[in-house]
C-alpha cells in the first residue's frame, strides 16, 4: 500500500485564484507538457518553467512538484485505475489526460484532502476552454477513485508489468531476468534516498547531520524532511549531494594530486569536485553553460576550482596530454528512474541506439586525450547494456591500445554484487536496498568502466 505523506501546507491564492489552485495547474502544465509534444525535457525543466511564468510561492513550488512526481512515479498505476473507469477509456489529449492523473495521484498517494484534490480538478477543467465540457467527467471519475482508493492501492501489486513502460520491462527482464527485473521496478516505486560525498572524516559528519554511512563510501540522510540548505556543513562548503552510486566512478580513478585530469560532459558536477578535492588539476566541459553556471557556483561555496570550459567535448584538443579523463556520458539515464520518475515515460526505445552511437564517438575522443599509460573511466547512468557493457567491449575491440583495470572487491565497500563478471562497476537500483540503513535504500543505475591506456 502506498504511503500518504505531508508534502508541506499550500500557499496563499495567486492571482485570485483559489488557495492551491495554481500548483495544481503548474502540476499538470509539467506533466502535459511531458508526455505530449516535449519528451525531451526533463521534469524538473518542465516544472521550472510553469513554476516561474506562474509566480508561484515556495511551498505551492514544493506541491506542484510532489504532485508531478508521485505522478509519474505511478503513471502506470494511475493510468490503469483511470482507464478501467471511463467508458471510453484513457482520452489521448495529454492536458486532460495529465488533469485526471494529477488529480488521482493526489487522492491515492499525497496527504492532501480528497475534496481539494477533486475540486481543483474540476475547477481547472472549467478554467480550460477545451476541457470544459468535460468538467463533469473529470468530476465524477475523481469522486470514483475516492470512493474506490482501496481497490486503486489493492490492483497496484506488480510494478514491473503495471507501472513500467513495455519496452523497458521487456529490456529488463531480457538483461537482468524476471526476479532482478521486478525488483527494480519496485525500487523505482520506492523512490530515492539523499546520499552525501563529505570532504571531511565521515563518522564525525553522520554523527552530526543523523546520517549513517554506506560501505561503498557516502552517507545516507535518514531524515529528509529538512532542506538540504539548511543542513549543518552546506553552506560552509563540506558536503555536496550525490547519489552513492554516482559518487564510486571518480573513486575508482584514484586521482593524485597535481594530475591534469579532464572531466568531460562535466554539468552538475558532483565528479568534478569529486577530483578536484584530491587536489587534481580539472578541466570541466561541458556545452551547457547554465549547467556549467551551476557547477561554477557549487566549486564556489565547496572552496573547490576547476578550468570550466563550454563546449563541445567531441572537439576537445590536447591529444595524450591529460593524465585521466573521466567520461560521464550523455545517455537515457534509466538508472535514475528512481530518483526522476518522469524518465520512463518521456524515453523510448529509439533513443538508446542514437546515444549509443554518440557515446561511442565521445569515448574514442576522450581515448585520444589521455597520455600513455594513463587513465580513462567511462561511465553512464543507464540500465540498458548498449550504454555500458556493450559500449566498452566494442571500444576495446578497436582500440588495442588500452586495457582494463578490474573494479576490486575493497574498492566497493566488499559489495561483490556491485562488480560484473568482466571486472567492471553494475550498480542497479535494487541494489543496497532493504537492508534496514535507512528507510529509503537502493542506488542509482549506473555503469562504469576503468581502461589504462598503455604505455608506448
């Protein structure tokens, strides 16, 4: 069953609107923008932007995002309540579509009153000129999944067949197999934890913030419910948030100090500060400059600096001049689905091999880079082995220059699960799941593989 939690009380009404009225509507702006013409935005773009052209205030910022992501969190779920509901089954207009969703997300998921949730709905149905005929329906349907919540929760038992695009289960199951398969799936539902890369000695920093530390090397927030701003050490500089699994990557480069070292595709940059606080010298690039922006800023309040370049990382010169180069490459981040819900239903099948054929480009660049008898780690944060195993085992085919360097079972905390039969890091979201660190378990998808560029 799902767990209703408090997602902060609602502002006050903007723009004459009834009080909560506009979170609802930025909600289910993001969500319609999302799965209809805008794929390729992320949720969080997508919620930004409906967010600041409807001036909205910090806690109904913070509604409009726990109901769009609890959305798609269970828009397999929700789509299969709603359809089993309507005569004529889901409606193909995606604003009416993301209404209905939002307003049934509310209702089975969301510590918000059911009467709210409902009349917003109808409310905002009214509001939309080409919903406003369908006001009644979205009424009534609603009024249903109040009526019926213990049902809704009672069908939403497998959430690898019910709440997993087809095309992702089917690729699941082909790679991990049915048991490991559905236990991502049901990692997905659980959501993510707040993980932490410190500077300082991790005992001290768990004690004092009320975390307890992971085997491969971060810490794990047991209380989430405070604002990571807030949080002793922030603002000074001696942590940052990462995903645990996303952290390991860096690590296993193993950076000296005084290294030139080039993170490519570099934004957020968690791994760029992961090097530099080794006292690496980091050349960070990436063609997003307000993603570089952001990563400039964190460098800033971490005390941390690094070259930050804009740019295209496959035209990147300096040919055997970097002593390791970590390549985080762009990929179909299904490994975070955990963590951004909206990833499995704004990815396709096709996607996989167009960015499969850019991250071989990119890799065979980044190859060139690295000095002999240096370094390079590539890694992606994705489940599908086209962007991680495949990837590497076709570049060693065509590059006999380099060779790998075994993940080693002391370099992941002892968790032999974490490195694949070729020697290289698999991290799945089941994964450091369900064993009672804290509440929310698991890790990010992510694969990574650590090559040596051999000497002469």
């Amino acid at each position: 069953m799902a767990t209703r939690r408090n997602v902060g009380g609602q502002g006050p009404a903007v723009d004459g609107d009834v009080a909560g009225l506009a979170a609802r509507r930025v909600a289910q702006n993001a969500v319609a923008d999302l799965i209809g013409k805008n794929r390729a935005f992320a949720l969080e773009d997508a919620l930004e932007q409906a967010g600041r052209n409807a001036q909205l205030e910090p806690a109904d910022a913070a509604l409009a995002r726990a109901i769009a992501t609890v959305t798609f969190r269970r828009f397999g779920f929700l789509k299969r309540a709603l359809a089993a509901r309507l005569a004529q089954g889901l409606p193909e207009e995606p604003r009416l579509l993301a209404l209905l969703a939002t307003g049934a997300a509310q209702i089975v998921d969301l510590n918000v009153p059911d009467h709210a949730a409902v009349d917003l709905a109808v409310r905002l149905a009214k509001a939309d000129p080409q919903a406003q005929h369908l006001a009644g329906l979205v009424n009534a349907v609603l009024r249903r999944i109040v009526r019926e919540r213990d049902a809704v929760l009672a069908e939403a038992t497998d959430p690898l067949e019910n709440n997993t695009p087809l095309w992702l289960a089917t690729r699941w199951r082909a790679a991990y197999g049915p048991d490991l398969a559905q236990a991502i799936a049901r990692a997905h539902l659980r959501g993510a934890a707040i993980d932490l890369s410190v500077r300082g000695e991790m005992q001290a920093w768990a004690e004092r913030l009320g975390a307890d530390p992971l085997p491969i090397g971060s810490l794990r927030l047991r209380d989430t419910r405070t604002s990571v701003v807030d949080l002793s050490g922030y603002a000074e500089g001696e942590w940052w948030v990462q995903d645990a699994a996303a952290a390991i990557p860096a690590r296993l480069l193993d950076v000296a100090p005084g290294e030139r070292v080039a993170d490519l595709c570099a934004a957020p940059g968690g791994k760029t500060a992961q090097l530099a606080a080794r006292g690496a010298h980091v050349t960070a690039i990436d063609r997003s400059a307000p993603r570089l922006e952001r990563l400039r800023q964190n460098l800033t309040r971490l005390g941390l600096s690094a070259d930050i370049q804009v740019g295209d990382a496959l035209k990147m010169t300096g040919e055997g001049t970097f002593d390791a180069v970590l390549l985080d490459a762009p990929c179909s981040a299904t490994g975070t689905i955990r963590r951004h819900p909206d990833v499995a239903w704004t990815k396709a099948e096709p996607d996989i091999a167009r960015l499969a054929s850019l991250q071989s480009r990119l890799l065979d660049r980044a190859a060139l880079l690295v000095r002999p008898g240096g370094r390079l780690l590539y890694c992606t944060c994705s489940l599908e082995p086209e962007e991680g195993e495949q990837q590497v085992a076709a570049f060693l085919a065509r590059n006999g220059d380099y060779e790998r360097l075994p993940v080693m079972l002391n370099e992941v905390g002892g968790l032999g699960e974490l490195i694949d039969r070729n020697g290289d890091l698999r991290t799945l979201p089941a994964h450091l799941d369900g064993n009672g660190v804290t509440e929310r378990g698991g890790l990010d998808g992510f694969f990574a593989t650590r090559l040596k560029r051999r000497a002469g």
